[in-house]
C-alpha cells in the first residue's frame, strides 16, 4: 500500500496531465528502482564482490605501514552482510509492482 500511495503523490507532483500513460511511467521508475535493488542484493548476496573485496583487503593489508594482517583476514565478506529479511521484502515488493504494471499496460492497451 506504501507503493501505491507513494506512486500517487509521484504522479500528481511531477506529472502535467494526468492520463494513465503518465501513472504507468510513474509505476515503471518505481517498479525500476525496485528491480535494480533486488538485482544488487542478489549478486552481493551470491557472492560475485567477495573475490573483489578480499583482494582489496589483502592488498590494503600488504601496503599500509601498520600491521592489518590479521584484520583483513577476520573481517566478514559482504555476502555474510546481506540481511535476507530485507532482501524478502524487496523482492516481494518488486514482483507485485511487476504485476500492477502489467495489468496496467493490459488495461491501457485493451481500452
């Protein structure tokens, strides 16, 4: 509901005529961000940015002058980070503002 009110206030403070090809480009940029989080998640999630990061440490260890060796070592990889509860609800919330898109587009279509 907190999408959907928040697609409304988008819609009437940033659109000049209100049509519904307006509210659907409205419900598509948010249905965007949505998307593209839950897409970031996934990769820090499965680990792609763990070599990376690790590397990184490694050789911040290697070149600073104090001694990190062990610091670099004990820190948690990001995809020990990712909050899975959070990547739930973000996922839930993308794919039912797929859904209300598409049955958007179904309805201005068919009308």
């Amino acid at each position: 509901m907190f999408n959907i009110l928040l697609i409304g206030v988008l819609f009437f403070l940033f659109t000049t005529t209100y049509d519904l090809a307006n509210y659907i480009n409205i419900v598509f940029y948010v249905c965007f961000f949505y998307v593209l989080s839950v897409l970031l998640v996934y990769t820090i999630k499965g680990g792609f940015y763990d070599g990376i990061t690790f590397g990184f440490r490694r050789f911040r260890g290697m070149m600073s002058k104090r001694d990190y060796m062990d610091e670099w070592k004990s820190k948690p990889l990001p995809s020990k980070n990712v909050n899975t509860g959070i990547y739930a609800i973000l996922k839930f919330q993308s794919i039912c503002l797929i859904l209300f898109l598409v049955l958007l587009l179904l309805i201005y279509y068919t009308i």
